[in-house]
C-alpha cells in the first residue's frame, strides 16, 4: 500500500496520469536530515532483478524528477535485455 499523504499534487498527477506506464514499483524516499529526495523506479521484474543506474540532478520540482526515474528506468528497459530500474536523486 501506498501512503502519498502530502504529496504534492503536480506529483501524483505525474505518477498516475504519466503517458510512460507500465513501471512496476515507483519508491519516494525523503531524508529530512540531510535533504535527501529521491525516486526509484522499476520498470520490469519480469526477467530477474532489475538493474539500473542513479542520476544526480538538481531538479526544478519533484514531478520533473519523478518524470525523470520514470523515463531513465522505460528508457533503460528498452535498450537493454535485462530488467531495469533508475534512480533520480534530488540534489538539495
């Protein structure tokens, strides 16, 4: 179950509505201390564990960086034949 209480909307519109789909776990994190944000995604399982990699960025807002794992884990799936995931990380 998902909890997306206080989530800002432009981001769950970006999740639920994202013309990319299909990704079978979409993670935010959030480390308070240090100001750590972050988006896993995972596109596919289907073939074993996923792999990926992790963009570091200094996003404008969240859903660009939500749209960002969504598209780097899509995109990674596509051109590789492993399962893939990414990871965009927000930097403070």
């Amino acid at each position: 179950m998902t909890d997306v209480t206080g989530a800002p909307a432009d981001v769950l519109h970006t999740l639920f509505h994202s013309d990319q789909g299909g990704h079978e776990q979409v993670v935010l994190c959030q480390d308070r201390a240090s100001g750590l944000k972050a988006v896993i995604a995972i596109h596919s399982t289907a073939l074993g564990p996923a792999l990926g990699g992790t963009r570091f960025y200094p996003y404008a807002t969240e859903a660009e960086a939500v749209a960002d794992a969504l598209n780097l884990a899509r995109g990674c799936r596509t051109r590789t034949p492993w399962p893939a995931s990414s990871t965009a990380v927000a930097r403070p």
